[in-house]
C-alpha cells in the first residue's frame, strides 16, 4: 500500500525571494509570485498546508496593464455604511497606493480561506527599490518576460 508524504512545516527551509515589478504585466507578475507563495514550486507541495516561501516585490509604482486598463479598471471598497461605496481607477491608486494594486491582484488567486489569510501575509510589496529585508538575503526571482512581450 502506497502512503502519502506530509512534510513536516518546522523543517521546511523557507526561502525569501525578491520581484521587480517594473516593466512586469500585473496578472502574469500576480500568477508567478501567488505560486510561489503557495509553495508550488516546490517538490514538497501539499494543498492544505503552507509549504510556500516568502516574496518582497519592489517598484510597485511601476507595474504596467495593457490597453484602456490605466483609465477604465476600477478597485472598489465599501466602508459598510450606507452609501459607502468609493471607486477609484487603476491610474488614481497607481498614483496613491501602488502597493495595494499589487497585493489586491494576488490576493484573489489565493485561497479564500484561513490559508489563505495565512500565505498573504508572507508577500511583502513597497513602492521603490529600497525594502527593510535585506537581512534575509532574498534571491531574484525569475519570471517569464518573453510571454508576455510575446503578444
């Protein structure tokens, strides 16, 4: 009879890894690093628990989006009293908050439960180049630019 592994999660050796975001397509960036959080990249990959590693993702500003997105996507939230709905384009929070473009496209293809909660809050996202992990030595993490240049 056959038996399933289950990695241990106080051995794991979880890695830090270090995106640039400039120049990156948001859904292609947001699919390699949400991988990569969920631990898909590494052979000890199980579903239901956080084999993942970490991922800092600098020059949030400069993240791109392709044809009309810049003036016609729009990022809601709702202060939960009525009439509370506040919309924004893709170009305003790229100006106020780029981080939050980043971490929102990511957070949706992650799981929508605990685990999820639990993966988000190893992504760290800044705007510029500089970010407080230095001491953690993260590696660069390679992404595919030739798809998506590609079309």
């Amino acid at each position: 009879m056959n038996k399933t592994s289950v990695p241990k999660l106080d051995s794991l050796d979880r890695k830090w890894y270090l995106v640039d975001a400039e120049n990156q397509t948001l859904g292609r960036l947001a699919t390699e690093v949400a991988s990569v959080l969920r631990g898909k990249n590494n052979p000890n990959y199980t579903p239901h628990l956080d084999t993942g590693d970490f991922v800092v993702v600098v020059n949030a500003e400069k993240v791109k989006v392709s044809g009309n997105k810049p003036q016609q996507k729009l990022y809601r939230r709702h202060s939960g009293r009525p009439g509370g709905m506040k919309e924004e384009t893709f170009q305003a929070l790229q100006e106020r908050l780029p981080e939050r473009i980043i971490e929102k496209a990511i957070k949706g293809m992650l799981p929508h439960n605990s685990l999820g909660r639990q993966l988000f809050r190893k992504l760290k996202v800044y705007r510029g180049a500089t970010h407080p992990h230095a001491a953690q030595n993260p590696q660069a993490l390679p992404i595919d630019t030739a798809s998506s240049s590609a079309q």
